[in-house]
C-alpha cells in the first residue's frame, strides 16, 4: 500500500526538499511545512511536495505516516513535539547534534537522526531525489523509542538509497566532535593565527601553500551555523578540544626534545589511519597520485579528464593546487596504480609532465 | 655573455633538475653533482645537466659563477661550504628552514634561499625549466652576505621566472612554522585523535565528510622529512605550537561559556581572513561555488570541465567530495559569479542539477 502513505516535511531546504522528491517518487504524498513563501513555491514548482503550508498550520496537517523534521538543531526540538502531539505515526529528524533533542524529546514514536549529506541549512537548488543515495544516514534512537518505529524510519532511509547505521545520541555527537566541529574550530584557529603573524606584511602569506589551503578551508564558510552547533554539542566540542589541546602540548614535548622516533611514530599512525578512512576509492595500496603541471588556464582540466575518459581510466580523486602565484598550477589526481602508467602514456603524448607516486 | 655561464647544481632531485633545464635553456653550462647513479643518467638523458658527476668530485668541479645546493636540508650546509672553499663566486641553496644555515655558513658568497614550488625531496619526474615559473621565491642573505652576490642570486631566479622576495631567515622560519610545520603536525594530531576515538568501531569514520578529509590530506604524506623540518626549525615551531595551544584553549573556554558573539567574531575574523589569502583567483567577493550532484562514474569530470571550455568559463577550483559510500558524488568547481549563471544553464542542459552560492 506505499502509494497511499502520508508524509508531512517541515523545513523545505535542500534535505527536506530532497526527501521530498523521493518520498513522492516512491508514490507517497508530501505535505510540506515551510515559513518562506519563495520556498514553498519552488518546492510546489519542483515537485517536492504535493501541498505546501505554512507552519501556523503546522497541528492541522500532522498527522501523517510519518514526519521528517528538516529544520535547524536547534528548533527542531519544539516541531517534533508538535507533530507527535498533533497525531503524526512516526516522526525524525536531520538535526547534526543529537543528544540535546534525544533527551527532550523522548517519546516511543520520536527516532533521531542524521543523513550525513548536505545540510538542513542549504537551499533548494541542490535538491534531488537521488541526494541519499549511497549516503550514511545516522539513525540515534533513545530508550524509548519503539522499535517498530525505528523499524520504519530504517525502511524508509533505506529506499531513499541511504545505508542506515545505528549510533547512539551522546556517541554520534562525540563522533561529529571529533570529525566535524573541532577540526573547524582548528582550522578558523590556525587561519586566525597565520593571519595575526603576517599582519605586517600581509604578502608573506604567499608562502602558505597547497596544504595549508587545503587546512584552512573549511574557514571560509559562513559562521551562521556554528553558534548553534556549539551550544547544542557543548559538552563534547570541549571534551575533544581538550584532548586535542592535550595532543598539542604533549607533540609540542616531542618537537622540543627532538625525540625523532616518537615524532616518527606520531606521523606513521596518522599516515596509516589517514590513508585507512573508509571511502568509496579502492584501499591506498591500489591507488597512485599523478601530479600534472599545468597552466591556469581555461580548459586544462577538460583535457586532462577527458583524456582519461577516452582511456578508461577512472579519476577518483582531482584537485588543483594553484601555485602561490602566477599562471601555473598543477592538477593532482587519484588514480588506481594498474591504470596510472597508461595514462601517464596518454598525458605525455598530449605534452604534459606528469609525476606518478604510488600510495603505498 | 649570458652563454658562457657556469651553474654547479648539488642534489639533482624535482628542484635542483628543474633548475638545470631552466638555466641550460637560458644558455649555462650546468654541471650536476648527484650521489644517485640512476639521477645522473636521468639527468643527463632529460638535459637537465651538461655533465653529471658524483659527491666525491664536489670540490673538483666547484669553480663557477652560481652553485645551487639542492639537497635536504640537514646535509646542505658543509656542502655550501665545500662549495665556497672549492671555488664558486656564489652560492645558493633551497633548503625549507634558513636560520641554522644561515647562522652556519656566515660568507658573503652565500645567499640562502628557499623557492616556494615543489621539494627537494621528490624525484626528477615531475622537474620542468617552468616549475618555478610564476611561485614565490624566498632569499633570505645573511648579515655577511654581499649586495652583489644577492643582486646576482635575485637575477638568477628572476630568469627562472620566479619572484623573489626578501625575508630574514628568522622571519622566513616562523612563517614556514605557521604556514607549513604547525599545520601538518596538527593534521596528523586530528587524524589520530579520530583514529583513536572510532577504535572499536571504525566504520564510524563513515562520518567524516569533505572538511576533516580536506584538514588531514596532508597527513598521507611520507614522513621521512619531517624529523629533519623538526630539528632545523624546532624553536620556531616549538613557539608556534605553544600560541596554537593557546588559541585553541582560549576558544575552549569561549564554547565553554557558551559567549556566541566572541564565538562568531573568532569565525567572521577566520572567514575574512581566509578569503583575503593571496592567490591568482580573483578576490572571493567575485566567486561562487557550484556544487553538481554526480554519479562517481568514469566522464563526469570531463563533461563538467568540457563544457566549462566550451563556455568559457574558468574553473579556479575543483574538488570532489565523494559521498562516504556508495557511487556517488558532487563535483565542487569554483567559477567567477559573473559566469555561473551561464554555466548552471549549460549544466542544466546536460541533465545535472547544479547548485550555486556566491562567495560572499
């Protein structure tokens, strides 16, 4: 019977939106929840929803199958009390902390989650039906929660083409801590501090490269989020800070003492764990990174991709790494090893300079 | 008299045979000295030197007019010296720490100096006579160093088509800690950190999306050179470390207490200064970032790059951020805003779903 279910979306941005394209591709029908006149009418526009209402009418159409809540963390909370109250079967959420909402909203039909794709705080451009697909999407249950109830949210992640994983609320907040917040509260740190040292002479920062770019970029993000984020997942952002902090202090030992095995088997267990982050790409072992001087300009990349294209040769991995200054860069690719020599082959009939390194 | 020159190049690796091409394409006659038998050959058969020979015949063919010394940077010092004693008018080196060797070797035949394009670690494969075309070229003379002899060296490397800046090697070795040391060893400390914590279950790293990937990259690196880094520039980095654990224990206590103005005037003051990082893009007030949902499949790149080209529209930037599992992906390109709404059209036109957001 899932062309007669029912599902209420609050919150039409790019997750909301995208559940509900796929929610409506798989026969349900959608009522969305949404403050901004401009976004219910795209989301009418693109068929995200089959009715859009605002959210004073929030109580009158909740009750529905189920309920996804795709609002920012930190007012979700009251939403989800809401549409239980107001008779929805099931309700989630795609909040990215945990905890706080899991404990002030535990209820039997209430399942907490979070797809690890986009962000509750994107617009509607980017929506697509296919956005979950091949996605972990973090499902946190409290002790309450039912496990029909979680049953039916899993099916439901699951036909949107996400892979469900079970994560209780104070470990997944620990985990996004570890893996999200503090590296970019460390990495608007090291910008701040590069920037207070260069003050005087402002070019000196040309000799930030590649790396350091790559480190500091997350930095250039808009700051709305964070306030939110670091209220919310407090306890854990400081726990791991002080860890960290721990760690710098105690690498900063090993540097002044000049202890070179201990420095060395610092950088070899974060080589080894970098190089085992679960990805899509074949191990490390398998793969080699080619680095293609170039010019910046228009149409280097197109050549050297469709160039692999032609020889079947799959890219998994492509960056730019800009010289500091002026008009030459270099493309960084992740190929896989067996196919890296062909390629080259290609690349140099074509006059390139490729350099090859096996990730071994 | 340009083609009568003569160049000694020590260490015949990614720098030093870059090196050799370019001034053997500028008319010198280039000797190499290079304790790999399979570098000299290569170096020969590429033309990167006239005549290749070994470390034994160092101070043998040590009379020029410029002797570059590149080789790592904790053995280039006695050769500098060897250099000088043999006979060579000046001398260079492009060693990533300035200080010790500069305090080392006091002549006023010797110029430290340290391009800011590739290492001297990495072999001849990628070496081109235009890798130093358009980067930073850091020269840092001592007290002792003569106004000719840096006049000479400033000359050379603007030939090479590099832009020489003039930095003292205390000033040079605090910023390479602050853009460079600092960074990686925070890299590798965050990847342990999360290593750590998703011990007993690793496939929670599923989690880590395209900012933490993008904060550790540099972390897959080899470390072999780092104990060197370490030693040489261990007071600066030591410095550097300390304020760093500062910073981040003053931003502690900022989520600590909850202070959300202090909290977001730290980020808006990371985010601004991140922008205003010196590139060749056009300032960040002029881009956008699109972000084009894709399936992780062999051509995507290049139907994305091709039909930049065919538009006109420059990529600056380009990433992919894979989803954690599974096939697919988004292509992340950086354009001029001026042209991503031609570019969204043309993407549209192909069936993708672009999102864009301005820079601003």
């Amino acid at each position: 019977m899932t062309d007669s279910r029912t599902a209420v979306v609050v919150g039409v941005g790019l997750i909301g939106g995208s559940v509900g394209l796929a929610l409506r591709r798989a026969g349900w029908t959608v009522t969305g929840v949404e403050k901004s006149a401009e976004r219910r009418a795209q989301a009418l526009a693109i068929g995200a929803v089959d009715v859009a209402v605002t959210p004073a009418e929030l109580v009158a159409v909740a009750e529905c199958d189920l309920a996804i809540v795709a609002v920012p963390v930190s007012v979700a909370a009251p939403i989800v009390t809401d549409l239980l109250a107001g008779g929805a079967a099931v309700v989630t959420d795609v909040g990215s902390v945990k905890g706080p909402i899991a404990a002030e909203v535990a209820d039997s039909r209430f399942v907490p989650g979070h797809p690890m794709a986009g962000s509750e705080q994107d617009g509607l451009d980017g929506a697509s039906a296919d956005l979950f697909s091949g996605a972990t999407w973090v499902l946190s249950p409290t002790p309450e929660t039912d496990d029909s109830a979680f049953a039916e949210v899993r099916q439901v992640v699951a036909s949107l083409g996400a892979h469900a994983i079970n994560v209780p609320p104070e470990r997944h907040d620990t985990l996004v801590a570890v893996v999200s917040h503090v590296p970019h509260l460390t990495a608007a740190t090291l910008m701040r501090l590069a920037d207070g040292r260069a003050e005087e002479h402002r070019s000196l920062l040309r000799l930030a490269a590649g790396g350091f770019r790559d480190m500091t970029r997350i930095a250039a993000g808009h700051p709305s989020i964070w306030p939110d984020i670091c209220a919310q997942n407090r306890t854990a952002i400081v726990e791991v800070l002080d860890q960290l902090v721990g760690d710098l202090s105690g690498l900063r030992e090993v540097v002044a003492e000049g202890d070179e095995a201990k420095l060395l088997a610092h950088l070899e267990g974060a080589r080894h764990a970098r190089r085992n982050l679960p990805t899509t790409a074949p191990g490390a072992e398998a793969m080699s990174e080619m680095r293609i001087p170039v010019l910046d300009r228009q149409g280097e990349i197109a050549a050297v991709a469709t160039l692999a294209a032609d020889l079947d040769v799959n890219i998994y991995d492509l960056e730019i790494a800009h010289s500091t200054e002026g008009p030459r860069g270099v493309i960084v690719v992740l190929v896989e090893t067996a196919m890296a020599e062909r390629f080259q082959g290609g690349l140099m009939a074509l006059g390139y300079r490729p350099s090859v390194r096996a990730l071994d």
